[in-house]
C-alpha cells in the first residue's frame, strides 16, 4: 500500500492499523520515504538481520551485508529466502 504524506498525516490511526497487515509505504512529493510496518514484524526483521549479520561479518564481506541490509527494508522477507541467498552466495 502506498501513500502520500499528508494522507498519513491526517489519518494515521487508519495507516497504522493497516500496517499491521501490510506494510504502508509513505510518498512525498512522489518519492518513497519511509515505510510503516508493525512493531512485531519490523522485531521479526530485526532478527532475522542480527542472526545473519554476525555471519556475513565473520566472513568478511561487506559488499553481502549491503544487500542483506537491502532486503531486511522489504517486509516480505522469510527466514527461507535468506537461507536460499546464503546458498548462492557460497
């Protein structure tokens, strides 16, 4: 879902509601700035970044962490598609 700015702004309960189901994807002046997921599914990202990010350090590949970093900013993101990227990677 995606929406202006100024629509957040004057209904922000409704957008926060939504995110709990989709993440909401907010515009101004027709470039996406932010997006506004629920709480437990941006600490389910969170997770899923720090579980892999020590790993990719270790390693020492930065150029992996930019792209796992890339990929925790979509919310549709699953444990199996960071296995199934790690599998590519090796």
């Amino acid at each position: 879902m995606k929406v202006a700015s100024t629509e957040i702004k004057n209904r922000l309960a409704k957008y926060l509601d939504a995110s709990f189901t989709e993440p909401v994807t907010i515009e101004r002046s027709g470039r996406e700035v932010a997006v506004l997921v629920s709480a437990k599914e941006f600490k389910r990202l969170k997770e899923i970044e720090m579980k892999y990010k020590d790993e990719l350090i270790i390693n020492g590949d930065e150029d992996r962490i930019k792209t796992l970093r890339g990929l925790m900013n979509e919310s549709h993101i699953t444990d199996k598609d960071i296995e199934d990227i790690k599998e590519i990677w090796k």
